[in-house]
C-alpha cells in the first residue's frame, strides 16, 4: 500500500531546506509533493498570481476549492510519497488550518513528522530571506503560531491515529536533521 507522510511546520523553520536536503540523500526513495507550488501553479493559471505568499490570502472558498483539486491528484498516486505544506496559514490574527481532516483521511495519511525550531531561529532566519514575505514581526507571534501548528497535527493525529514526529532544526545542523528525517520515513514505509 502507498505511503503518503505529511511534512509540515511553521514557515521559516527550514521545511523546505530539509526536504531538499532529503532529496539528495541516497537511498531516498520518497516523492515530495509541495502543496505550496501545486496551489501556485493552480493559482497562476486562474488568478495570474505569481508571487507564492499571495496564495495564503486567497479567500477561504478558493483556496479550499484548490486545494481539493490537488487533494484528488494525490489520491491517485501510486508511489511513497511526502506531501510538504502548512500545518496552518497565518492571516494577521486569523489562522485557517493548512488541510482538513476530512483530506487527511481522504488521502490515508501515515505520519506527521513537523519541522521545528526555536522562535528566535525562526525569526532570524526569516529576516535573513529577503525573497519571502512572512507573516509574522515578533518572536511573540512566532511562538503563539507555533503552538497552533502543534495543535493542529495533535489534534489530525489522535483523529487518524498516526503518529508525530518532531525534528528540531538547529542552526547549521540542516544536514543531520534531513538524515533524521530520512530514517524516520524509511521507518514509517518499512524499509
């Protein structure tokens, strides 16, 4: 049976980083599908919207619509695959989760593994990516997002009764956390 891992975390805690890392790694054998870049290609393509943290102000009913599309894409994969997105996204004091539990089951989600690092990491880091527009100015935000986000995959993870993993992302450790990240999914696909 296809394996499909979610890999979430809070935006500027090196998801994305980690992932690419794991792509390299020999023996990887994992497709990564990154929700962010499947709603942007969507939203291209019908909104002419080119930059990808315009996608996150999309209304409720569009973003959800879109999101169903490539939901029903998944759906139909025949390989292991890590499916890379938000737990939530963050509009000024609104948080909308990043899926539904109804997509989760839908899609017979294995595992969460959440990509984390310290708030004061976070913030530095975001500072330091002039290409990004986040959504936060404080360490304070950073932290209250945070907590959703763990919230959130709690709560998916004791409905779907899967497990959560949490790697924390040190600073200049990018490289270990991508090879914790590769034994655990090699764990969860039971290699």
């Amino acid at each position: 049976m296809t394996k499909l891992i979610l890999v979430t975390g809070t935006a500027g805690a090196g998801k994305s980083t980690i992932l690419s890392i794991l792509s390299g790694i020999e023996g990887n054998k994992l497709r990564i599908i990154n929700l962010g870049s499947e709603m942007l290609d969507i939203a291209k393509e019908r909104f002419n919207i080119t930059d990808r943290d315009k996608v996150r102000l999309l209304d409720d009913s569009t973003t959800i619509a879109i999101r169903n599309e490539i939901m029903q894409r998944i759906i139909g994969t025949k390989e292991d695959s890590i499916i890379d997105t938000h737990a939530s996204v963050k509009q000024g004091r609104r948080y909308r989760p990043g899926f539904s539990i109804d997509e989760l089951q839908k899609i017979r989600i294995s595992a969460i593994i959440y990509i984390d690092a310290t708030s004061e990491e976070v913030l530095e880091r975001s500072l330091a990516d002039k290409s990004r527009t986040r959504a936060y100015d404080s360490i304070a935000e950073i932290d209250e997002w945070r907590s959703v986000n763990i919230s959130i995959i709690s709560t998916f993870a004791v409905y779907l009764n899967i497990p959560i993993y949490i790697i924390y992302n040190k600073e200049g450790k990018q490289d270990e956390a991508a090879a914790e990240v590769h034994r655990i999914t090699k764990e969860i696909i039971g290699e």
